[in-house]
C-alpha cells in the first residue's frame, strides 16, 4: 500500500499543527497533493485505467475546494502551502 499510517503522520506532522491534527486544510491539501502525485505517476504506466482517472479528477476538485477556502479565510496560510508544495493555479 503506498499510503501507510506512518507517512500520514508524517505528513500532517509537516503541514499541519501536529500529527493528531488532521482537520487543518493545510494538512488535507498535502495529503491529498501526495495522492494526485500517486495517483498521476500510476496513470503514466496505466493509461486506460478509467477508474484511477474519475478518481484523481475527484481528488482534485476537492484540493482545490480547501484551496479555494483558505483564499476566502487566510491569504498567508494560502500563499505559504502554495510556495511550500509548490503548487500552480
């Protein structure tokens, strides 16, 4: 499984206030850009995988919500997890 207990604590350890805090949308947003990079570099090699496909175009719509709220809430948290993962519009 390439998503382990570990390296989800790890990522909200990183991005979010603390590995047990995983409610903050900075910690979403890198845990779900970690999943499109998965899920992107499994499309490269599987190109008819239709199913994959539906469910990164999902996971990216809901990335986008959270960075969508964190414009509307707090500009500086949303420029500062842009530049972090750096991440395009």
């Amino acid at each position: 499984m390439y998503l382990t207990a570990e390296k989800k604590n790890e990522i909200f350890k990183k991005h979010g206030k603390s590995e047990k805090d995983t409610g903050t949308p900075e910690g979403q947003i890198a845990l779900f850009t970690y999943r499109i990079n998965h899920l992107t570099e499994h499309l490269r090699s599987n190109r008819k995988d239709f199913n994959t496909q539906r469910s990164l175009v999902k996971l990216v719509g809901k990335r986008r919500n959270f960075l969508n709220y964190l414009i509307k809430t707090d500009i500086t948290r949303y420029r500062a997890i842009i530049k972090e993962l750096s991440l395009r519009k």
